[in-house]
C-alpha cells in the first residue's frame, strides 16, 4: 500500500480531480477499478492519492510523537526529581479523550494539515513518555551505567551512549504502531 502511495504519480495517469460528467456513477471496470463517483471522478485514483496524505500524516505523527516523548522520558527517568512532576502532566494529558482534543483543536485553530497532525500527536506523546520512562529506570541500575557514573561520565554522554542505543528497537515498535 505505501508503494503504490509513494509511486502513485508514475504508476496512475488518471487525475484524482478530473471530472467527467459523462462517467458518472459508473460501477466498477476495466477503465475504472472502484467506479466513479456522482462527479465522474475515479474513486480508485482518489483512493491511491489520498492514502499519500494519510501516510505523510501518520509518520509525522509517528516521527514527533517518538522525538517529544523520547526526550522527555529520558529526562523523567533518569533525573528521579522531575519523575513525579512529569508523569502528573502525562497522566493530566492522558486523561483528556484524544477525539475530543481534536475537536477542540480543531474548532481553535482551524482544520488544517498541522493542526490535525498536532492533534493527533499530543495523545500519543504520554504513551513514548511511559515506554521510554520505564526502560531507563530499569537501566539506571544497570552495572554498566553505575560504573559510567562512577568513572565521571557527563549525563548527556551516558543518555546518548549507554542508554538510548536500548530504547531504540521499543521506540521502532512503537513508531509503527502510532504510525497505523
């Protein structure tokens, strides 16, 4: 499905806006795999260019929601003193129905691309920031870390080396699953 959305342009020639009046309501065929509609529109091309804009929404959801919610679990996990605070926040966000956040989005700030996109983002940050959370605290009292801070490694350095490279395979898991 994302191939044929990716190649949509080299693989269909038929205009998802085009109309013929005369191909109305047409049912499905040889020239038009799903029909047409009442515009003479066919819904096999507007299917396959539309999926591009729904595949273009999910991995920008899917790519913010990772970025935020993977910063700022790292930052509750591992620094103990911002954890109660953070999760508080998570937990207010998690608390407001994702539909209806949308819709009030919506209704704020008018329907557009990014702002559905924005909307569709902010639910699903809490749960990175839960994923993400929950490693690193089982990683803090890992030996390898406790020796790194033993030794007197800089915290960025310990983040970036020692534990986001065992965030990185949950992260991938659950990117696709935003993604879907």
């Amino acid at each position: 499905v994302a191939l044929t959305a990716l190649l949509a342009p080299i693989l269909f020639t038929a205009e998802p806006t085009s109309m013929h009046p005369i191909d109305r309501l047409k049912g499905p065929s040889s020239a038009f795999w799903f029909g047409t509609d009442m515009y003479g529109r066919d819904i096999y091309s507007r299917t396959v260019f539309g999926c591009r804009i729904s595949l273009a929404v999910g991995f920008s959801v899917s790519i913010l929601s990772i970025f935020i919610g993977l910063i700022v679990g790292l930052v509750a996990g591992y620094f103990r003193w911002l954890d109660a605070i953070v999760m508080r926040i998570m937990d207010g966000i998690m608390a407001i129905p994702g539909i209806l956040l949308a819709i009030a989005m919506l209704a704020l700030a008018g329907a557009s691309l990014q702002t559905v996109i924005l909307a569709i983002t902010i639910p699903e940050i809490p749960r990175v920031v839960r994923l993400v959370r929950g490693i690193v605290l089982g990683l803090r009292e890992e030996a390898y870390v406790e020796s790194a801070i033993s030794l007197g490694t800089r915290t960025p350095q310990i983040l970036i080396r020692h534990i986001l490279p065992n965030i990185v395979a949950p992260l991938i898991v659950q990117g696709t699953y935003v993604c879907a």
